[in-house]
C-alpha cells in the first residue's frame, strides 16, 4: 500500500507524457498542452533566474520534481487515493512519508553534484568546494561536505514534515467541526501543496546553481 501512491502518480505522469507528446501541434495545441507550456515556462523562468547563463538545461529534472512532488502532496485529497498510516489511523499523501521524500531529495542530491563535477571536473569540483583560498581548505571543506549532506536532510525532512503534520490537522479539525472546517483544511492543502512542490523546485535550482558556478 505505500508503494501503491508513488506508483500511481509516476503512472499518471507517463500517461500525461504519452498524451502530450501523441496529441502536440504547433497550430491548435489543446486545453492540456497550454497548462504544460504554462508549467514548462514557470520552470524555465525560475531556472534562468536562479541559475543563470544555461539554467534550461537542468529544466527537464526540475519540472520533473514539481509535478511529481506537486502530484503526490495532492493525492490524499481524492478520497481511498491517500497512503494509510496505520499508527494514526488516517490517510496522508505520498510526501508524508519519509521513504519518498528522501527518494526525491537523494535524487536531486545526485543529480547536482554531479552536474558539479561534470562542470568543474573531478579536482576542480573538489577545490570548488575548499572555499574561495586554499589556505583555509582543511577548514572549509570537511564544513561543505557536512553543508551538502545537510542539504539532502533538509529537503527531505522539510517536505515529509509538513504533508504529514498537514495530514493528521486535516484529520483532528475535520473530526471535530465535520461540516465547514473539512473545506478550508483541503483548500489549505491545495496550497501548500503547490507551495512545498515549489519550494522542492527552488532549493535544488540554488544548489545547482552553486555547484556549477565558475569561480572569479
């Protein structure tokens, strides 16, 4: 059952993929071809922002964490489509689970260092992360490595915290006022969803940014 949600967004994804690319036109694209633009477009923006010079290469993988994570926080609002949690007794969203934030955060991990050393090489990646002199480098860099893993903690206990904390709100509030309460807890949830499926596209945006920054 906890796998299930995980499978079932990347399912929805690759569907959404296989429907765009079958139903794409340059003349009359579709309702769902404009809100993919739409979405692509808000990612290429954050990264020529962010990044700089080139940002929409790294398009692709961070469009890729939005929608999945965007998807994923959103699920527990279709009722039997959430994550049971058998200790709490209540249905919580994809996210709120640590195995899946810590997937997405040990991917984004991966993927900008290794766009650090792909840029920088091997030794200049090394250096890049000794500090702007090397005559502090012992000092700095046993900090950076401990900052880089601290990195894959932070965005995967930042996002498992609040679709959880969220979830078991939803569940207390909603259990003592049933009628309005239940409506403005899912409104919240829709936004917070987006929000945190957006602060996960940001935060990997600046590392990259960071790790393939060239030194002046």
């Amino acid at each position: 059952m906890i796998k299930s949600g995980r499978i079932l967004v990347i399912l929805v994804i690759l569907a959404g993929a296989l429907l765009l690319r079958r139903n794409l036109s340059v003349e009359n694209p579709g309702k769902f071809q404009h809100v993919m633009e739409e979405v692509l477009g808000f990612v290429q923006r954050t990264a020529d922002e962010l990044i700089g010079h080139g940002g929409r290469r790294y398009a692709a993988m961070l469009g890729t964490l939005f929608i999945f994570v965007a998807l994923c926080n959103l699920l527990s609002l279709i009722p039997t489509l959430g994550v049971p949690n058998s200790k709490l007794h209540i249905e919580i969203s994809p996210t709120g689970l640590i195995q899946t934030t810590l997937g997405c955060a040990l991917a984004a991990f991966l993927y900008y260092n290794y766009h650090g050393f792909r840029q920088h090489g091997i030794v200049g990646y090394l250096k890049h992360l000794c500090g702007p002199m090397m005559a502090i480098a012992v000092l700095m860099f046993p900090i950076e490595v401990i900052g880089n893993l601290g990195r894959l903690l932070s965005l995967s206990v930042r996002l498992y915290a609040n679709m959880l904390v969220g979830g078991i709100l939803e569940r207390v509030f909603g259990g003592l006022i049933p009628i309005a309460v239940p409506v403005v807890f899912m409104a919240l949830h829709l936004f917070v969803s987006l929000l945190q499926a957006y602060i996960f596209m940001l935060l990997p945006a600046i590392y990259i940014s960071m790790a393939v920054a060239e030194e002046h």
